[in-house]
C-alpha cells in the first residue's frame, strides 16, 4: 500500500502505534472533515487560520480574497503545516489521569502555489463538491469579478502522517477493582432539518445534493451505534464521511 515517507518531520513520536503513514488513510481522514487549520509563520511569529478545504489527489485546495495575509503568505511558497482532526468519542476512565478522547487527525506538510487563472473554476469546483456533492450543477458559477478578487491555491502533501485513538480506556490495573463507571460516549458530527432562506421563492424545494447529503448522514449516525457495539474496530471513510 502506497505510503507517505516517514522522516523526522512526520514521525509520530508520542504513542507511535497510532500513528499511520497510509496516504489512503490519510485521504480518508481528509475527505470526511471540512475545516483544516494552516500554520505557517509571519515576521518571525507563529500564525494559524482555519479555513474550509477540498481535495483532488495528493493535493489540497484553499481559497481566499487575494488581500487576505494567509493567502499573500503562502503564495511565496513558504513551508506550512495543514492540520485536521475528528473527535469520535470521550474516553472516560476510571482514574482522571488517563481520561482522553477517540479521534482521527492528520497532519500535512508541504508549500501552496498559486492556481493558475484558467484552472481556478476546476479547482473551486472541487471545493464545492467536497462541502456537497452535486451542489455545483445546482447553482451560479463565479462570475469574472468574484474570480478575480479570489486566490486559489494549491497545497501539495509532501509530507504526511495520520494519528488515531479506538476503543475503551485504558486503566491501572487497580483501578479496574474500583466501582467507577468507565466507557466511551461516541460522538459524530450532527445534520439538522434544513432552513430555508427568508428570501426563497414559495415554489423552490430543497434540491437534490441537499436531500441526498441528508440521506447519507442518517446512515453514518446508525453506524456511529455500530461504533459503540465495537469501540475496537477502526471505521472507514465510508462510516464517517459527514
């Protein structure tokens, strides 16, 4: 299976066992959140910006208006860090040491370059897909004023790890004489009822991405159950896509 290399720079150096450098795990991890956090450095001080993301390969995309200072910055090709993680459940324990949480995290390491004018379209295209899928044939594309006061940038993974925490926790053996509660509470991303805008025509339903995305996320909560039935069992993207 395809692999990130391992260097000193993405080495998972505490509890290395949960770390992996599978890119396909890695993709997994990415293509199931929407935010990411991009640190990077500005006059000689430490800056991080959250901000949504999409992925086409072993690239990531991120957009912003071209005065924005994380987006002048990158576009130097300066050394930057994206991150993203996901928090599955609360692991209590028995003891409040060794409390901790279930996640799946992934941290990227490369340089952004600019998106070149005649591939922004595909490339916010993508983006779109990524927030919803088939949202894009659905509504207005950029007009020539919104693309040009928007730089897209293109983030290579150079390098990459993925960290992830499964299943119960783990006590002194002591403790487990106790008469503590201890267990996992499963946690997973919430998708309400859709709200429609004051201003919508009457006549206008809720489109098809929409009632489809809905559809999916009811199916990753029923396996959020399957989840805490099996709390040693490392879900896939397929169970936590939303």
């Amino acid at each position: 299976m395809e692999q990130f290399e391992v260097t000193s720079r993405n080495k998972v150096k505490r509890a290395p066992d949960r770390g992996c450098y599978e890119k396909s795990t890695v993709y997994e991890i990415l293509d199931a959140g929407f935010l990411c956090h991009i640190s990077f450095i500005v006059d000689g001080h430490p800056m991080i910006i959250p901000t949504f993301y999409g992925r086409e390969g072993n690239q990531l995309y991120v957009h912003g208006a071209t005065t924005s200072r994380m987006i002048k910055k990158l576009e130097e090709g300066v050394p930057m860090t994206l991150s993203v993680c996901h928090v599955d459940g609360l692991v209590l324990a028995r003891s409040a040491f060794h409390h901790s949480m279930n996640y799946r995290s992934v941290v990227v390491f490369g340089t952004a370059r600019v998106v070149a004018e005649e591939d922004k379209n595909h490339a916010l295209y993508v983006m779109s897909e990524h927030l919803i899928e088939g949202r894009w044939k659905e509504v207005r594309p950029p007009n020539d004023k919104e693309l040009k006061g928007t730089t897209v940038l293109a983030i290579e993974m150079e390098q990459a790890s993925a960290k992830i925490r499964t299943g119960p926790p783990k006590d002194d053996k002591e403790d487990y004489e106790t008469d503590i509660w201890a267990g996992v509470v499963p946690i997973g991303m919430g998708v309400g009822t859709p709200i429609n805008d004051d201003l919508l025509k009457p006549h206008i339903k809720t489109p098809e991405s929409v009632r489809n995305y809905l559809a999916e996320s009811d199916q990753g909560f029923r396996l959020v159950d399957y989840f805490r039935n099996d709390n040693g069992h490392r879900l896939s993207n397929a169970a936590w896509n939303k």
